[in-house]
C-alpha cells in the first residue's frame, strides 16, 4: 500500500467528479465538502474508507455511509499513534470515539483533516475564512503539480534577464553554425581544388575562409563566455534574493514546520541545480535542436542513403543507455554503500575516540576498516567490470555504421556517384550529428531535475507569513498590562500546546510562569511577542489587540530572554546593541554590568571588542545568556520576558543575577519562566502551568498552603537540596 | 536604566581629577580625585571601536572609567600612552611583500611600522572592523592591522583580496 509518491490521501475542496460515489446522494442541501481524506486500512486489512469532512457533518464511508457526526457535537479531534498505525479519534457529545484507522503513509493527511477539525470546532473559525485560505492553498499546490506550470513559472522569474539570456543562446547556436563551416570549405578545396588541380587561386581563398571563419570562432567564443558567466550569476543571484527575502518574512512557525537544514538546502542546493541547468542544459536544448536541424538537413542534402545508414546505430545507443542506468544504479549504490561504510568508521574512531580507546577497541576498529577498504575495492572492481560490458558494445555499432558509410559511399564515389569532398565531409558532419543528438537526450533530463527543485523552492516562495501586521496597525507606548483571553495554540496543528489559557498581567506586576517540562510556558510567551498567531483567542496590551500593533513597536518595548540562547556571529559589543542600535558604549556597558557580564568581557583581550564566533560558540553557556540579558535590558523594556534566566548559570553567578533582576525589575511588567523556584523569591504571584493550561495562581506561601502542584514541585526541589546537604553533613563526620 | 543611574553604575572620572603618576610597562600609579593607586593597569573596553575609552583596575578591582583619555594633562596623557602601547601592541601593516601557501597554513611576508615580519596565518584570519580597518590574527593568535587598506600599494591589495 501506500501509493504513489503524489498520492497526499486527502484531496481539499475536492470538484464533484473525484468525490466517492454514495456521497453524493448524501449531501444535503447547502452542504459543501471541506476535505476527504482516504484510510489505507479497513480493520486490520488492507483497504480505503473514505473521512468527509464538510461545513456541517464529519463521515466515515466505506461503500456506504459507516458513521456520521455534526460538527456541532464535536468537542475536539486527535490522533494517536502506534508503531505502524494511527487512528483518529473524536471527543462529542457522546463521548469518546475512535473514527479511522490507517498506516503512517497517510499521518500527513489525517493530520491536516484533524487540524481543520479543530480548526472549525475548537477554534470556530469562521467557515468563509477557512474556505478562502484554503483554496488559495489548492490552487498553488495544483500549480505546483504540473511541471510545465513550474518551468513556466520559473521563467517568468528569470523574465528580467530575458534579453541577456536570448543574447546567449543566439551566440551559442551562432558559434556551433560556424563550426560546421570547415569540412564545407574542406569538400571545396578537395572537389575543386585537389584532386582537378585547377583553380589554384581557391586554395588561397580557402584558406584565408578557413582563417576568417577561425577568428569570428574565437571572438563567438569569447563573447559566449562572458554572457554565460553573467547568466550564470544573475539566475542564481535573483532566485536565491527572492528565496531569502522570503525567508526573513516567515512566521517563525515555518521555521519549525521545515528542519533548518532543508530550508538551508532550498536556499543553497535546489538554487545551484536550478542555476546549472539554466546556464549548462536550458540553452543547450536550443543549441542542439538548432544544431540538429542544420546538420541534419546538410547530410541529407549530400547524400540521403548514407544518412539513413548514419542513423542507425542511434537507437543502439539510446537503447544501451537505457540499460546501462538501470543496472549501473545497482553498483553504484553499492559502491556508495562501501563508501559510507568507511566514512562512518572513520568518523566514530574519531569523534568517540575516547570511548574506542579506554574500552581498547582499537585493533578491532583497524580489523573493520581494513575490511571495509577491501570491500570498497571489490565494489571499484566491479563497477569497471559492469561499464566494459555495455559501452564496447555500443561503440562498436558505431564503428560498423562508419565502416558502412565508408564501404557504401566509397562505392558510390568509385562510381562517380559522389564526390570525395562530398563523401569526407559527410563523414566529418556524420560525427558531429551525434554529438547534439545526446546531448539533448541528456537536457530533457536535466530539465526534469530542475522542475522539481523549481518546485521546492516555489514551496518556499508560496508560503504565507501568518502573522500578519493589519494594515492599519499602529505603534503604541505600552503602559506594560498584558491579557490573554482564551488562547489556543498548536505547532502541528494536532497538539494543542496551549489549551485556553486566561490570564492577567497587571502594569509592573512581576509573574513566576512554573510548571514540568512541555507544560506550554514557552509557548506562551512567544505568543506574547506575536512571533506565532494562536488559532484561537487575543493577546491584548493595555486592552488594544496585539494584531493591531505595529511589530516593529511591540518589539521595542517587549524584550525577551530565551533559554540557550544563541547569539550573532559578531562582536560581543554588536550582539548587546541588538537592543538598541543607537546605544552608547557607555549604556553598552551599563547593560552588561547589570546583566553580570562585564567582569569576563573585561577578561577577554578583545573585551566588548571579540568576536563570539558562529552562535556565540567561543563563550559558554552562561556567558551567552548574560550576553543576552544584557541586550534585553539595554532595551530598557516596558515589558521583559525571561525564558530560565538562570539555568546556564553557576550557583554562585545565579544568585548575583538574580539580585540584580529584582532590582531591575522593580515596576516592570516582568515575566519569568524558572525550573529554579529560588529565582521566583521577588515576584508578586505564581502562576502554574500544566498540559497547556494554567492550574493554579497566587502568592508562593498560599500556593503551598493550597498544596497543589506547586507544592509538588517546591517540596521535589527542597528533597534534591536537602539530600545534597545531607550528603554534605555525612561527608563531614566521615572525615 | 536611565542615564544618571548609568553614570554612577559606571564610576565614570573627570579627567580633571585623574594623574597619571608614572608608568611601568602595563602599570600605572594613578592618583584619583586626591587618593594615589599604585599598581593599576589600565584596560580599554572597546580596544577598537573606541580605544579613547580606558578602564583603570587594580587587581579586579575597577577604579573608574574615562570617557576620553586624550583628555588628560600632557603628561598624564603620554604616561598612560606608553603604557597603553604595550598593552595593546599592535603593529600596522604598511606592505605586504607575499603571500604563499606553506605546509597547509599560508605565510605572509609584510612590512610594518615596527619594522618587517613573517609570519603564518590559517585561511580564514582577516577580519573586517566596522570602520573599514582590516585585522590579520596570525596561527599564533598575533593580530596585525591595517589602517587603511585603500592607501596600500596595488600588490599589497591583491594579496589582502586573495585572502579575504
């Protein structure tokens, strides 16, 4: 099962001809069709049920209508997983209800199915939103489908450098044209030259021909250059401009959707495929057509019979090719295996050396890696062997249509049917109708593998920031109340992170957000910062809609501390400036003696002057994280967030920072998120996070009278510190 | 954080009231509104982009902060100078006669004010100050500047743009 590769298993806003046939009798009047995802599995068999989600009812058919339920009555929509399995499950009105089950092929689709769902139910999204967004989504996914509307595409994207790109292949098709010129001038100087030894005043014509035609070659081929090298750099420049542009404007959350590696392949790698085609193989497709064309139509105009025998070994040849990639993918994919093989040998005796020595592993590492040498040979050996097999073959077919060229022509010439100027040229135009012949072969190909990384990097170029600024956004000064009503937020669009969370801040209040690991804490404030959009529920400062602030504005007053952070590959005095680009050395170093920097910068040669090197990597964790504060506070923020400020920090250096936090602090909307309780001494109240909501609220002493889950956590921390003392106090008497 | 709070955070001095005494290679006794420091070692935050500033410690102990060094008495001024040299020794490239890649590092033949210097540097080792100057740091971690690359010699710059 499973499909093929473009088999997504839900179809969106599916037309009436692809829905499942007792659907149709079903729907009533009004009722559109959202979704229909399609189930690989019937029970524990294989099979299809179709799930149909529309604007009023979700139904499960399986030739007929299995089971249905009206959105109203659904609470919510999930799906659990097993180890080849998933199913989807409904809360309703009647309780729980496990709906579908189906492999992990189609988790993908269930999953988008699921989120709509929710989307509907939980977020009651407004149907005609919905509708409008995803609509927008199948058209571009459609146009994505189809190749030739992203060739087409993509060259509406090169439209700018049109001319530049027409002025190359014309002087490459012009250059190649000239090319064919020699053995022409070669047939005249023997036909009516040689071998009639007349027209002695030809020779030196033809001569000086063949240097004229020499001199405009070399300039063609000069001019070809230069133009294919600016190509060359525009195609690439542009694409790669517009892709990282688009980058720089998504919403964080795509940022997790792609792994950051393959969104930096999108920039980098699909950029340079789509860059060697454009400039090797998208002119080439006109150079050989062009080429073919002339050359073909000159050998048939010297000799048709001769041209027809030319032609014979091609589909040999294409026919050898065809065979050659079957099975060279079979030895080269072993040779690629040996290869790996050493690769990740080398690469564990290195980078676990330690563990290989003091087990004493060595021998056996050499054991292994002169196996896998002796392997990769094998595999070396084999491919020569395989690629002698096919292309002798091949080439000799074309030997024999030579010599057949040779022995038919030389008949026709004894017999003064052709000339011997003719019959040498058709041999020369012979050889190089071959030439383009699989090269064009070869561009179609190439052109396949541009379209599809054309298509990734479209992927990367159709998607849509979510947060979006209203237009009439504007800047406000912030007073530092913060409200969040109802908020509902997911990454994946199955787990909720954030389950209705309802909360308060009031101006200058100082919040302790705790709770066990995954527990939503910093999800929300990331939320705060408008860097996600919740699907459901507002965000307000001082009452005012968090979507009707300028970014730009909120980003000024609010600042942020997250944990590890990461800073830029610059000096330690610009990644302080982050917070105010305009700022003072001296504020520079006021924010860093307030954040417990300055004493190790002062340490460094270089002090405020170092470079951090790439994600601050030549400082520790600590010292990043005071870099951090620092940059925060030099904001001087209406409202600062801090994201475990504590926890890179010896014990000795969390206690200083935390000193100074309470006094900075002081009068400032402050939020701060701690696995440490001892950091949360000064704040004002506690709030309790757990499973994306918030469970309990107040002061520290009344929430350990409450003896909830704070309580739980306080005393789990309190019994890690007194067996250390303990430890500490027994140690003592041992002595 | 606002700017008088800054300012006392910051122990910042009034020139006026700061006399560099005298001067031993990267120690200066430094007398400070009446009171005489010996043993203090002046260190500059930001030995670049602004190497006016000067931090006076003595052991880890911070004395004060000048916002403007130059702004001291003559002598006090060339005091401080003398010792800031040495602290912060830092020759300025005026040619440079080679490059050549050697034993997988690549060596650099220059003229500089201090005189001619080889030395070895790894392929990535020139870094672009904000101002345009250029710093060479050398495999054992040396740093040579470069005023003003423009001002260079034409085969002084085409070895400087090989290596960037």
């Amino acid at each position: 099962m499973g499909g093929d590769e473009d088999d997504d298993g839900i179809k969106l806003y599916p037309s009436s001809g692809e829905l499942p046939p007792p659907l149709r009798e079903l729907l009533e009047e009004g009722e559109e069709v959202v979704a229909v995802a399609r189930s690989d599995l019937v029970g524990d068999e294989y099979g299809e049920k179709h799930v149909v989600l529309t604007n009023k009812r979700l139904l499960v058919l399986n030739e007929r209508l299995e089971y249905e339920v009206p959105l109203s009555k659904i609470t919510m929509a999930s799906l659990r997983s097993y180890i080849n399995t998933c199913v989807m499950a409904l809360d309703t009105d009647e309780g729980p209800k496990s709906v579908v089950v189906f492999t992990k092929a189609r988790l993908k689709a269930f999953e988008n199915l699921v989120s709509l769902i929710n989307n509907l139910v939980v977020g009651k999204i407004p149907y005609s939103l919905l509708k409008r967004q995803l609509l927008k989504r199948v058209k571009a996914e459609a146009e994505r489908k189809s190749s030739k509307a992203v060739l087409l595409r993509l060259l509406g994207l090169l439209k700018p450098i049109a001319p530049l790109l027409a002025a190359t292949i014309v002087v490459a098709v012009a250059m190649r044209l000239v090319n064919l010129i020699p053995p022409y001038l070669m047939k005249i100087l023997v036909d009516e030259v040689l071998t009639t030894r007349a027209h002695v005043e030809k020779l030196a014509q033809i001569a000086l021909s063949l240097l004229a035609v020499n001199l405009v070659n070399t300039a063609l081929g000069t001019l070809n250059g230069y133009l294919s090298t600016k190509l060359n750099v525009a195609v690439a420049n542009r694409l790669r401009y517009k892709v990282f542009s688009k980058l720089q404007e998504l919403s964080l959350s795509h940022y997790d959707r792609f792994t950051s590696g393959s969104l930096f392949s999108r920039v980098i790698d699909d950029v340079n495929r789509i860059q060697w085609f454009m400039t090797g193989s998208f002119n080439m497709i006109f150079i050989n057509a062009a080429m073919i064309a002339f050359i073909g139509a000159t050998l048939v105009t010297l000799n048709p019979w001769l041209t027809a025998i030319a032609l014979l070994p091609i589909p040999i040849a294409i026919l050898g090719s065809a065979i050659y990639r079957r099975l060279a993918a079979r030895y080269y994919h072993r040779l690629w295996r040996r290869w790996s093989r050493i690769v990740s040998i080398v690469s564990d005796a290195i980078n676990a050396a330690i563990l290989v020595k003091s087990f004493g592993k060595e021998p056996t590492f050499r054991e292994k890696f002169s196996e896998s040498l002796e392997e990769y040979e094998r595999a070396q050996m084999d491919v020569f062997k395989f690629e002698q097999e096919i292309w002798p073959a091949v080439g000799l077919a074309f030997t024999a249509s030579n010599i057949l060229v040779w022995w038919m022509g030389g008949l026709q010439v004894l017999s003064g049917a052709m000339s011997l100027g003719s019959l040498m040229a058709f041999t020369s135009y012979m050889w190089m109708f071959y030439t383009p012949v699989f090269s064009l072969l070869e561009n179609v190909k190439s052109l396949q593998r541009a379209a599809v990384a054309a298509n990734r990097i479209f992927e990367v170029l159709d998607l849509e920031p979510e947060v979006e600024e209203r237009p009439h956004a504007r800047d406000l000064e912030l007073g530092g109340e913060v409200e969040c009503e109802n908020l509902w937020f997911t990454y994946d669009g199955v787990h909720y992170a954030l389950k209705g969370v309802n909360l308060r801040i009031r101006a200058g209040e100082r919040i302790g957000l705790v709770g066990p690991s995954g527990s939503g804490k910093t999800t929300l404030v990331k939320l705060l910062l408008h860097l996600y959009e919740p699907q459901v529920g507002t965000i307000r400062y001082d009452g005012v809609d968090v979507r009707e602030i300028k970014s730009s504005s909120l980003k000024r007053q609010v600042a942020i501390v997250l944990q590890n952070p990461i800073l830029l590959d610059t000096t330690i005095a610009e990644n302080i400036m982050l917070g105010r680009e305009d700022a003072s050395p001296e504020e520079v170093i006021a924010a860093a003696k307030a954040a417990r920097a300055h004493s190790f910068i002062m340490r460094l040669p270089e002090a405020y002057d170092t470079e951090v090197g790439s994600r601050g990597s030549r400082l520790s964790g600590g010292e990043r994280a005071r870099v951090a504060l620092a940059a925060a506070l030099l904001k001087n923020p209406k409202i600062l967030i801090l994201d475990e400020p504590t926890a890179a920090l010896d014990a000795l250096t969390e206690e200083e920072v935390t000193e100074e936090l309470e006094r900075l602090t002081k009068g400032r909307t402050t939020i701060i998120i701690a696995h440490r309780l001892s950091t949360l001494r000064f704040v004002d109240r506690v709030v309790v996070m757990d499973e994306g909501k918030i469970v309990e609220e107040g002061a520290h002493e009344e929430l350990l009278r409450r003896g909830g889950l704070y309580k739980k956590l306080w005393e789990a921390q309190l019994k890690g510190l007194t067996r250390m003392s303990a430890a500490a106090v027994s140690e003592g008497y041992a002595r | 954080m606002h700017a008088d709070n800054i300012l006392r955070e910051l122990k910042m001095l009034d020139p006026r009231h700061v006399r560099v005494l005298e001067a031993r290679l990267d120690e200066v006794d430094v007398e400070i509104e009446g009171r005489v420091y010996c043993g203090v070692r002046p260190r500059r935050p930001f030995p670049y982009s602004y190497p006016e500033i000067v931090i006076f410690y003595r052991d880890e102990e911070e004395l004060g902060m000048l916002r403007d060094y130059r702004k001291l008495d003559p002598r006090s001024r060339e005091l401080l100078e003398r010792v800031l040299r040495i602290i912060y020794f830092m020759p300025r490239v005026k040619k440079i006669l080679g490059v050549r890649s050697a034993k997988g590092k690549y060596e650099w033949r220059v003229v500089t004010d201090k005189g001619p210097v080889t030395f070895y540097t790894w392929s990535r080792c020139i870094r672009l100050l904000r101002d345009g100057r250029l710093l060479i740091r050398d495999a054992d971690g040396r740093v040579y500047m470069v005023e003003d690359p423009e001002k260079l010699d034409s085969k002084s710059r085409l070895y400087l743009s090989m290596m960037m």
